[in-house]
C-alpha cells in the first residue's frame, strides 16, 4: 500500500484492525475486465451477484480487491481458463465461497 494511505487506515481503524478488503491495492472494473478478457458489465453483474468481492465508494462505483482477483485468476487458470458465462461465474462462486470457509 501507499504509505500516506497506510497510515489513514491505521489511523481510522487502528495498526492491525484494517479490514481485510481494504488493507490491499483495489482494482477498478476495467481493470478486472481486462485481467479476466471479460467485458466490465460481466465483472460487474459478478459482483452484483456476489460472485466476485467488492467495495462500494462513495459514488456507487464498485473496487476489487488485487489479492482476491488474483486468487480467482489461479483458480481461473488452474481450470482452464474464464469465459465469461456460466462457467466463469461458477468458478468465482467456488472460489469466493471456498475462501470463506477458511
């Protein structure tokens, strides 16, 4: 993280106690998008289904954050790849869901 953001966030939540999806970099939806070769409307009905994990700003826009996108492109990779539909958005579900038991 950056240093200036680093200390903010230490500062409103306490050294340690940052919330895990902000204590990272976050991507934007094109950014995603991009990573995935997927359009932003597909990563944003992901998040909107709660397939893919996602902060809110202030003005509605969604942020991804890098650690847990990049967890799903080695899932995405270990099992041949995102297309986009069914099978990608099924794949996410696993992944996000598997991280949550843990």
């Amino acid at each position: 993280m950056e240093p200036k953001r680093d200390s903010l966030l230490a500062e409103l939540f306490g050294e340690g106690e940052v919330p895990p999806m902000l204590a990272g970099r976050l991507l934007r939806t094109r950014e995603v998008a991009q990573l995935f070769q997927v359009s932003e409307r597909t990563v944003a009905e992901w998040a909107r289904r709660g397939r893919i994990p996602s902060v809110r700003t202030p003005g509605g826009h969604r942020l991804y954050p890098a650690e847990e996108v990049r967890k799903l492109l080695v899932a995405s990779e270990a099992n041949g790849g995102l297309d986009g539909g069914d099978l990608g958005a099924e794949l996410l579900h696993q992944v996000v869901e598997g991280e949550r038991e843990h």
